[in-house]
C-alpha cells in the first residue's frame, strides 16, 4: 500500500504511522501525533494548513 509519510502539521513531527488521529481541512486529511495535537488543529485549522 503506498504510504507517504505525512507530517503531523502541529508539531512538525514526521508520522511513523498513521495514527486514529487525523482530521479532514478542504478536502485534505491532516494526520497527528496525538489527540493534543488534533485539538490544536481543529481549533484554528487555517494556522496549520497549507
Ligand atoms: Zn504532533
């Protein structure tokens, strides 16, 4: 299956795997480290997104 290693947009953090924590932001899929991360996303999403 391919997989290309997302980065976690929060911290920066170059994803092992892929984590349950991921959130969608116009029509991408943004994947985390941890649900901490998540919730900063999902509160000022436009901060992160690229
Ligand atoms: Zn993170």
């Amino acid at each position: 299956m391919f997989w290309n290693k997302p980065t976690d947009p929060v911290c920066k953090m170059k994803l092992k795997k892929v984590t349950q924590f991921k959130s969608e932001f116009q029509n991408k899929t943004y994947h985390f480290c941890s649900l901490n991360c998540k919730q900063k996303f999902d509160k000022s999403p436009r901060e992160y997104a690229k």
